[in-house]
C-alpha cells in the first residue's frame, strides 16, 4: 500500500554523495529535458507537414483563424496603444461590444501576451508560441507532479511526461485553441497543489496555484480540478493514515481549491454573466455514447479522430497502463483503485449527465470530448505507477496481450490509419523489449535513452499522421490571415480611420470571421461565443446578416445600413482588383447624431417593418413600402411554387429585399436572387434589387419548393438623393466634437441643443450616460441603438460601459485574499511561536 507521509526535510548542510548530487542534478534538469522533447517532437511534425512556420501551409484552420488570430491581433494592438478600446471594450467589433469576457475566457493564457514582443504582420508566430510553450511547460510540470505521486527516478517520468505533453488531446483538441492549452498546465499544477494539502504543506502556495489555473483559463481549470480531485480521492482511499487524518487532508485540499477559485473571482463571475446574456448558441444536440470501437482506437496514435474521446498517450504509456493490473508487487486494493478510477472517468465520457457535468453543465457546441484532457493525465500517472513497480516478463507479456486485443477490437474503426498499425506494432515491440531489459537490470542509460528515442518518434510520427489526414479535410482547409492581400486590406482600412467620428468598416469577412480585430477599422463583423444577445438582435432588425444562429455578426452591406451606423469606408470584394478588394468612400453621418425633440424610442412604438424601422432611426420618411397583397397581419404566407406579385416604387428608386428566412428565387427588376438562409443559423440580411424603372411599377416572383411566411413588407425602396439629403441633415445637427476613450465616449453638441441624441452603438447591458451634468443613469434606445434625451442647458453627453459582473467579482477575490492573507500571516506567526517555544526550550 501506498503511504502519503510527510517527507522529511534535505540538512541542507548535507553535501551529500558524488551519486546522489548526480541524481539531484538529473532531477532539476528532467522537468526542462522532457519540456524539450515533447517541444522538439511538436515542432518536427510541423516542419514534416511543411506547416507554418516551418513551411508555407498555415496554422490558422477553423476558430484558430476566425477567432483567435484576429483576438491576438486586437491584444497586440492594445499593448501596443493602437487598439480600438480596451480591456473592457470593443470599439472595433459588432460595432461596439464588450471585451472583457472575450480577453479572460481567449486571451489569459499568459503565453498568449507575448505577442507583443513580435511585429504586427508576425504575430501568427507568437500565436504559434502559445502552443509550442504550452506544451513544453505542461509537460516539465507533469514530470514534477509524478515525483509527488509516487517517488522515483527523474528520466524515466521525463520520458512519460512527453507522452502526456504530446497526448491526442493536445493533437486533436488543444493545438487549435491557444486558450485551452493552459489546461495541459492545469491537471499537473493542481495535483502538485493537492499533493501539498495532502502532506499538510504550503496552503497558501498551493492556493496561488489553483488560481494561476483558473485565471489562466477557467474551461480547462474546471477540467483539471475535477480530474485531480477524483485522483486526490484515490490516494486518500489508499492512505495509510487514519480516517480522521485523511478528512482533514480533503478539507484542506477543499479549502484550498475553494479559495484559489474566488481568488480568480473576476474570471468566473464576467463571462458568467456574459455568457448568460449572449446570443444563444445552436442547440447541442447529444448524439450518445461513442461508439466502443472507436472510443478504443482513440488509444492508439496517428488516427483521425471520429466522435470519440481523444486520450493517446503514446504506446509506451499504454502498455504500462494495461500492464498495471497484473502487477503483483502493488497490493491488490491499489490496483483495483487507480484501475476503477480509469475505467470510471473514461465512462463518464460516454453518458449525457457526466459530460454535462465535465463541461459546466452546458453541451458543448462541437467536441463534447474536450474534458479527456483529465483522462490523458490520469493514464500518465498509472503508467508511473506501474514503471516505478518495474514490471517482469511475465506482467509485460500480459499487457502486451490487452493490447493487442484492444487493436484487433479497434482495427475496424474509421479512426484506424495506415500510421496507426505500424506506430502500435513497432511501439509495442520496442517499448517491450526495453522495459524488459531494464527489469533485467541492463545497462540503464543507453536504455533509456533507446526508450526516450521511441517516445520521440512514436509522439512525431502520431503528430504527423493526424495532421496529414486533418489537412485532406474540407472542414480544416487554413485561412491565410496575415498574407500580403490581408496587409494591404489593413493599409486600406487604416488610412481612412477617422473613428470616433465616422467609421472605416472593412466590410463582409473576406480573411477571418474577426476582420475588424484582424485588419482594423470599426465593423460589423464579430464572432465569439460572447455575442450579446442585444447587440445580435439591435444589428438584425436594422437589416444586417448572421451566421451560426447571431454567434457569428456581419457588416451591414447597403448604403442605408451603412449611413445609420456612420460607416464613411468600406471595403467591397473585387475579383479584379491586385489584392481581391477595392475601397469604397462615402458621405455618412457622425458616429454621434441628433434626432428632434418628441422623437419616439423604442419603448414608445413598434414598427411596422424593417424599412418602417430604418425610417424612425433615421428621423425621416426615407423608405416607401409598396404592398404586396391586401389583407392584415405580419406576415405573408407564400405557398410551394410560384408567386407573383406587382408593386409600385417611386421611379429612379433603389429597391431592396428583406425576407431574411426565405429559401427559394426571388426575380424582380432584371435581378435574380437565390437567398438560402437556414433558420436561424444564417441569414444574409437586406438584400439589394435595381433601380425602378420610369413607370414605377414592377413584378416580383418569389418561387420555392415549400411553403414558406414572409414579412408582409418585404420590399422597400428609397431614393438615393433623399438619402444623400438625410445624411446632410445628420451631419448639419450634429455635435461640434466627439472623443472616445477605452471604454467611454462623449459628444459635445452646440449650446441650447435639445432632442435625443443617438449613439451608433448597440445598447448592451452596463452602459450607463449622463446628458448636461445629469446623474448617469441606462440610456434609452432608438433602433437598439444607445439614445440621450438632451436638456439642452449644456448639450453635451457622456456615456461609459461597465462590465456587469467585474465589481462582483473584485469583491469575491478580496474576500479571498483577505482569507488567503490571514492564513499566510497565521502560519507565520505559529511558526515563530514554535521556534521561540523550541529556543527557551
């Protein structure tokens, strides 16, 4: 049985034996070797794939080039002074949005922060870093953490610790997301955490810890610390202390968790509350327990990944894991322990109210897997157990035969690769005959060295093989976010800032679903799962589009659009232009404009329409809505088919379409439209016709092979000089100055202005304005948009944002540190009792 005792203290006058310094020298040192294995195996499977930056191919596949690129981008241009905000807000994204969510959830992994020391247009490298780093320290730390577990020599858990460093989570799952590779840092620091509580050491050290996980990133945190709390679990089942003992040691390791997790208050408590007032997601449907076969060949290295848990941990690893059971030195209640608690945690993968659990209680909208990152560390730690127990012949023999068993259950399996078979087969082949060798006592460091070569190639070649099959993928074809078409776009869109007056939007996403934290500028474009739920439905009802159910905003792409949101540059797509793009300026409004007194806000009247919308934010009649059919209601019910309809516009007018969720053809003034929208995943928005002929009166068809209901008014058209006359107006009455901080903005309108002043922003939860020296208090809205009634003694308004949930989470992290100080500076007292007590004495 496993004793966890105190360990007694090193004299530290003790110089000690010529071996045991070596041995000294070789534990300080393993931690940075295995760091440098598991690092140098990442990286010469990406020179092997010619990837980036060691080839031409980009990194930057899915959210790793829509999302966290361009969130790079945007921190770079923070620390830099050049952002659009700060770390509470966004000025550059959806037109405005909170940040601060956005930077603790994506952006606190502190590796993620040396993108500063990198040139803007270079900055993909330092997002590489975040990666590469990630790995290396997880894995020094896993080498730390197995000493805790179970005492033994540094080399061989350096070598174990590179399986765990290089796991298929971190293939599959964690390399795409800078964010969640703190998580690989995470499962070895609380072990080390608990391990402390567990020998009644370094409370306060270990509670600093916990929160260097959580505030590093909370996801993956609430995945180490449930995996290494069930782990603490078995090790206080197999203590040989008595129950009394073993109760404190939980309730210190609780307190302990408990504490560091408030410590992190802020990180918890705002995307909480963000996360509640977002944009829902698409339902996450469970699809059910993965299937067995597949499940198991998740095992092996170098597959593709199916709808499996993703826990290789190399086959050295597995061979010792499955090699565990048989082994006679470890009593049999320890074997059965850790044994249940693999077979346990891996099952809960497998039933809806675990994985729920593993993940927050939410259904993840992708992987509902990502928590096997537990399950990797948990396989590392039975594999040295089982290495430190120096397995026999006959135990070995005995593993390799579950092994090969799990091969030929697994060999069916659409995980299973060519790679796959050969890295199992040589893998075991080698990693059996040297595990025997060293039970035979042979001459350890040449064999270790041999192990350490198979792991190293065994991680590669299981590296290389996914990523060879993962870039054959549709799915996984790069963005390329920083190429020479992507600067120049970014020169473009720079050159004409004049934020905070007007807006440079740099239009539709052509490089990343983040192009204004990508490129610049103050778009529209904004995809995070921190879109508020007001600022989606602001942006929709003034007709811009969506994408993955408003998780995903758009630009807005008419000239109407782009005047209510004070957009005087944008860029449009050209196949012709030299880099795919061409900018387009225009006369627009200020950011900040005014509306004449008795203006109805939201709260006062619906509207009729989207154009009936539009009018009232703009403050004049510029759209006309021709009917399509008589009758009443809000809706008009088109059937499968086609059907015709004639209408009436001023002529010389533009005419546009609004039928966000119309699937079908749409033929109207020479123009044929093949909306395709799937609700409420994506809609493309206002949607342009032609101009109206000299008779005014035109036919429109809508054809579909389903029935379908659409707004009653779906077509409105305006004339472009009234526009233009609108526009003038906006600019005429406007204020005389307007200034924008980090997280603020303020206009100074002429003496004796009176009306409702409109922000171009949407009206999110937390700001607050203040109009003529008035107390602040919520602003109205207009169109969703934030709107000021003016007194207009001194006509000026300020309005500032406020993240809901940061003073309720400063407040929660003093407590904690109050508690963590106390316990700090009464440890320190005790200790100085006992040293005067023991000096009288």
């Amino acid at each position: 049985m496993l004793k966890t005792l105190p360990r007694p203290a090193r004299d530290p006058g003790s110089t000690g034996s010529r071996p045991a310094r070596a041995a000294s020298r070789a534990a300080r040192v393993a931690p940075a070797a295995a760091a440098l294995a598991a690092m140098g195996a990442y990286c010469l499977a990406t020179a092997l794939r010619g990837t980036y930056p060691f080839g031409g191919r980009s990194r930057a596949v899915n959210d790793l080039g829509n999302q966290f690129v361009p969130f790079h981008a945007h921190l770079w241009d923070l620390l830099h002074g050049q952002g659009g905000g700060d770390l509470l807000f966004n000025w550059d994204s959806g037109y405005g949005v909170p940040f601060l969510a956005d930077f603790l959830t994506y952006l606190m992994n502190p590796f993620s922060w040396l993108v500063a020391l990198f040139p803007r247009d270079g900055l993909e490298l330092g997002v590489f870093l975040v990666t590469l780093l990630s790995i290396g320290l997880g894995t020094a730390l896993m080498t730390v953490f197995l000493d805790r577990l179970r005492p033994g020599p540094p080399w061989p858990r350096a070598i174990l610790a590179v399986g765990y460093g290089m796991s298929g989570w971190v293939t599959f799952d964690g390399w795409s997301d800078p964010m969640w590779m703190w998580g690989l840092l995470s499962c070895p620091l609380i072990g080390i955490a608990t391990d402390w509580a567990l020998h009644r050491r370094r409370w306060v050290a270990g509670t600093l810890l916990v929160t260097v996980c959580w505030a590093g990133n909370f996801y993956t945190a609430a995945m180490a610390t449930l995996g290494m709390g069930l782990v603490l679990l078995v090790r206080l089942l197999l203590d040989a202390r008595p129950p009394r003992e073993r109760g404190r040691a939980l309730l210190r390791a609780t307190g302990m968790i408990v504490t560091g997790v408030l410590l992190a208050g802020p990180v918890v408590t705002v995307p909480y509350l963000a996360s509640r007032a977002t944009q829902p997601s698409p339902d996450a449907a469970w699809d059910g327990a993965p299937d067995a076969r597949d499940y198991l060949a998740h095992l092996l290295p170098g597959g593709y990944f199916t709808s499996a848990p993703r826990a290789c941990v190399g086959i050295l690893a597995l061979l010792l894991v499955l090699t565990f059971p048989f082994l006679r030195t470890v009593a049999r209640r320890e074997r059965a322990a850790w044994c249940a608690l693999a077979v346990l945690v891996a099952l809960s993968y497998t039933w809806q109210p675990t994985v729920l659990l593993w993940h927050g209680l939410a259904m993840p909208n992708g992987s509902p897997y990502r928590a096997a990152l537990a399950l990797t560390a948990i396989l590392i730690a039975i594999a040295w157990l089982a290495l430190t127990h120096s397995p026999g012949p006959r135990e070995l023999l005995s593993g390799a035969g579950l092994l090969l068993a799990l091969l030929a259950a697994a060999s069916t399996s659409a995980y299973m690769s060519a790679a796959t078979w050969i890295l199992t087969l040589a893998g075991l082949a080698a990693s059996g005959a040297l595990l025997w060798l060293l039970h035979r006592r042979g001459p350890r460091t040449p064999l270790l060295c041999a192990l350490a070569a198979v792991v190293l190639l065994g991680t590669t070649g299981a590296a290389w093989s996914t990523s060879d099959i993962r870039d054959r993928q549709s799915f996984w074809q790069p963005r390329t976010t920083l190429d020479a078409d992507a600067l120049a776009a970014r020169s473009a869109v720079r050159a004409h800032d004049a934020w905070p007056t007007e807006r440079s939007d740099p239009g539709r996403h052509e490089f990343a679903d983040n192009d204004p934290m990508l490129l610049g500028g103050q778009g529209g474009s904004y995809y995070s799962s921190y879109v508020p739920a007001r600022t989606a439905s602001t942006l929709h009802d003034l007709g811009a589009g969506w994408e993955i159910g408003g998780r995903h905003l758009l630009s807005f792409t008419d000239p109407v659009g782009r005047a209510i949101m004070g957009i005087a540059s944008h860029l449009d797509s050209s196949a012709t232009a030299p880099h795919g793009f061409v900018q387009v300026t225009e006369d627009a409004p200020p950011v900040v404009t005014l509306r004449p007194p008795g203006m109805p806000l939201d709260s006062a009247t619906p509207d009729a329409s989207l154009f009936a919308r539009r009018n009232r934010v703009l403050g004049a009649p510029l759209y006309t809505t021709p009917p399509l059919t008589p009758g009443t209601g809000t809706t008009l019910h088109l059937p499968a088919g086609t059907s015709t309809f004639t209408a009436r516009c001023a002529p010389g007018s533009t005419a546009q379409l609004y039928a966000p969720w119309y699937s079908g053809t749409v033929r109207a003034l020479g123009v044929t439209l093949r909306p395709d929208p799937v609700r409420p995943m994506a809609n493309p928005g206002v949607l342009p016709l032609a101009d109206v002929p000299g008779g005014g009166t035109f036919t429109v068809t809508f054809a579909s092979d389903r029935a379908q209901d659409i707004p009653r008014t779906p077509l409105g058209c305006y004339q472009r000089g009234t526009l233009d006359k609108v526009v003038d107006t906006l600019k005429a009455t406007g204020p005389a100055r307007i200034t924008a901080g980090g997280h603020s903005i303020e206009a100074d309108f002429r003496p004796g202005t009176t009306g409702t002043a409109v922000i171009a922003v949407p009206a999110v939860d937390g700001w607050q304005c203040r109009a003529d020296g008035r107390a602040a208090t919520t602003p109205g809205t207009l169109g969703g948009l934030i709107a000021v009634e003016l007194a207009g003694s001194g006509s000026r308004v300020a309005c500032s944002y406020h993240t809901p949930g940061l003073k309720s989470g400063l407040a929660v992290s003093g407590l904690a540190l109050a508690t963590l100080l106390a316990v700090a500076i009464g440890g320190a007292l005790r200790t100085r009792t006992c040293r005067s007590s023991t000096g009288k004495h």
